[in-house]
C-alpha cells in the first residue's frame, strides 16, 4: 500500500449540492426549486398544512382519554427490590418505603405512592409500606416471609383547600338614582 493509493470508500464522503451557480451546473435560475409561489420561498409550507384540504390529524377520529387528575405512581417489581438488596442498596430489617427507594437511588423520584409489582423473585424477608401491591406480588413477599402493609391513597386536593381566585376590584353597592348612599 502506498500513501498515494488511499482512498475514501465510494459514497463515504457527500460534497453539498451548489445551486444558484449558472446554466451548466443544472440548477441555476430556480435552484431546482421551479416556478413561483409558497414551494420556491424559504420556509415553503406550515407541516401539518395540506393545500386547504382537511389535514390527516382533522380526518382521524379522535380516541382515548386523558385523565386531567390523574394519580402517578412509581411501579416498582420484586426483580429491582432484591438487586437492591443484593447491592446492600435496601436494609432488609427496615422497612421498605417511598422514602427509603428515593433514599437508596432505586427510584429517582418520588411520585404519589409506590405501587408494587410481582415481576422477579423476592429471596430476603422484608416488610412494605406501599400504596398498591399486586395480589402476585403480595403472595410473593409472603411466601418469602415478608409483609405488605398498603397504605391509604394519597388524598386529592379538595376544591376548598384551594384559595379563592378575585378579581381585584372591589364591590361597590349601587344606589337609588339620585342618592350617595
């Protein structure tokens, strides 16, 4: 091999096409962009935008529900309590809370609860303090001596907790016609 034999690999490298350079590149004028109107300016069409025809997302009936107070709850399964465990993550002999996965970094973040799932093996006895356990999952902590307590939901918060909105104007009586109050 010689320096002077290296090469590229076909296709490896890809020079940007140069428009606007003249007739005899082939895309002078126009810049292989045609005629006028809204596909020859910059920023050509809005995406979504269909001509003035119904667009895709309009024609597709609409499916599903979001819940606007919706509860979100950390799953967690049997499999990542026990890597926990093995990786002297968790005390077995303290109980296993929301607090305590946060704490060890087998959860990044605490959201309203735990909800605890029966995928994997669970090999050491503990106890949880959980907002959910599958019944799968419940079986599994027993048969391995543990316990599952399940804690009440988090309450939502109540309409009257919430501070009444004003509109900062003040609310001035009116009076019969002729009088000042």
């Amino acid at each position: 091999m010689k320096l002077n034999e290296i090469a590229d690999k076909d296709g490896a490298r890809h020079y940007r096409k140069r428009v606007a350079r003249g007739i005899g590149s082939g895309l002078g004028k126009t810049a292989g962009r045609g005629g006028k109107g809204q596909t020859a300016r910059s920023g050509g069409a809005k995406p979504g935008f269909e001509g003035g025809q119904m667009p895709i997302y309009r024609r597709l009936p609409k499916r599903g529900f979001n819940k606007p107070n919706a509860v979100r709850y950390n799953e967690i399964n049997l499999r990542q309590v026990q890597a926990a465990f093995d990786a002297k993550k968790l005390d077995p002999t303290q109980p296993v809370t929301l607090q305590a996965l946060v704490a060890s970094g087998v959860i990044s973040r605490g959201y309203a609860g735990v909800r605890l799932l029966g995928e994997g093996e669970l090999k050491v006895k503990a106890s949880f303090e959980v907002h959910h356990a599958s019944k799968g999952a419940q079986a599994a902590v027993e048969k391995a001596g543990g316990s599952v307590k399940v804690l009440k939901p988090p309450a939502p918060a109540a309409a009257s907790d919430a501070p009444q909105k004003t509109s900062g104007k003040t609310h001035k009586p009116k009076t019969p016609a002729g009088g000042e109050g």
